[in-house]
C-alpha cells in the first residue's frame, strides 16, 4: 500500500497535472474559471476553477502584488459559503516567481509533507513531515521528522527529528551511517545546515538496524511517528 501511495502522490504533486485535467475537453465540459476581486480595487487577483454547477471548488490561485504571477496557489474541496468545512489538498506559496514552499494535507486540513526554500536560493531542499497534531492553527510540537538536501544534489543527507536526535549519510550512499542526539548542537546544526555555514558536529556511528528512518518501528516517541511514514 505504501508503494502504491508513493506512485501516486509522486505522479499528482505537480500542479500541472491538475490544471491539464481541468483545460482538457473534459475538464471545459465539467468546470467552470472565476475571476474575483477580492479587494474592489478594479483588478483581478484571485482566480478559481470549480464544477459548473458550484458546488466544488477545484483550484484557487491568488495573485496578491498582480504582477500575474500566482503567490499563492491551493487545491481546495469544499461549497460556497461553506468555507469552514473546506479541504485543502494542497497549497504552494511562491516568491518571485518560484515555489517558496509546497504542502500536502490530509482529513481535516491535517499537514502531511511540506516541502521547502529555507535558504531563498529556489531550491526546496528541506521536507518536514507532521505528525497527527498537525492540525490548522497548531504552530510547535507538530513536526515528526524534517529531511534535509545540504548539498542539493537531490538526494537527502540529513534527517532530523527535533530537538533530540539527527542521523546524516556521510559517504552519500543513501542511507545514514552517523548519529548524534545532542540537543543544543542538533539545534545548531539545523541552523547551520540552513545558513549554508560550516559547522562541527560531534557523531557516533549508526549502524543500519538502529536507525529511525530505516526503521521507522524503532521509534517509541508519538511527536516523532509522522503520518506518512515513507520518504519522497
């Protein structure tokens, strides 16, 4: 099952893929392109696709300085004036033109994976992964995991699980072989890893069957089972 989900969410986690499905004869058949101005300034800035009897919103795309480049871009299911009990599926915040960061979520607009730009340079080399309480307007305690590409080479070397324990792939194999549950420099290595600052870090070897993320069942701490389990 876990593979079958990996394949699907790698094959929708691009925005384009939905917008093909909505301008596709059958998506001009079923839906329906709203412009909105949400200001009364006299100028677009927010954009939605929904089915043609409104009943379901589909995408909603804002584009808040109106350079027409989207800020803001959201997968949304819910009903007009119902927005309460609407389902965001996915968002993407963009910064000049370039995704800043992408979130998926679950039931209950509950984040799942989000994907991020900590550095600014259009690169989005850090991925945290929530736990359940990551549900809206919850803003600590609620990241399981965080991966992170320090030399962004696609490929992630650096998993941390906050505060207490962080496991790093040295010889750049794909699997981590060095560990270190030091508190006060696990802190400082993510700001680092983030600062593009060379920094020290003392580590003990990791052997393959004493690692989380190899072995997600060694994990006793819920603030670190994430939702999803497997890495993208």
């Amino acid at each position: 099952m876990n593979y079958m989900f990996s394949r699907i969410f790698k094959f929708i986690r691009n925005p384009l893929f939905l917008i093909f499905l909505v301008f596709t004869n059958c998506g001009e058949k079923y839906t329906s392109f709203l412009e909105l101005d949400s200001n009364q300034d006299g100028k677009i800035d927010n954009y939605m696709i929904s089915l043609k009897d409104g009943s379901l919103g589909i995408l909603i795309a804002t584009d808040e300085d109106k350079d027409g480049k989207f800020e803001d871009l959201s997968w949304v299911v819910g009903e007009p004036g119902k927005e309460k009990e609407s389902q965001v599926v996915f968002n993407q915040i963009s910064k000049n033109g370039a995704a800043k960061s992408k979130t998926w979520y679950g039931p209950g607009n509950i984040k799942l994976v989000e994907f991020s730009d900590e550095d600014g340079d259009g690169f989005l080399e850090t991925k945290a992964y929530f736990n359940k309480e990551a549900k809206p307007k919850v803003v600590s305690g609620h990241i399981a995991r965080i991966e992170i590409d320090t030399d962004k080479d696609g490929k992630t070397d650096a998993w941390l699980f906050p505060a207490d324990r962080i496991e790093i792939d040295s010889n750049k194999d794909g699997i981590p072989d060095r560990v270190s549950v030091n508190p006060d420099k696990i802190r400082e290595a993510f700001q680092h890893l983030h600062a593009k600052k060379k920094f020290e870090l003392e580590t003990m070897s990791l052997g393959k069957e004493n690692s989380f993320v190899l072995h997600p069942e060694l994990i006793k701490e819920e603030r670190w089972k994430s939702i999803i389990s497997i890495s993208f």
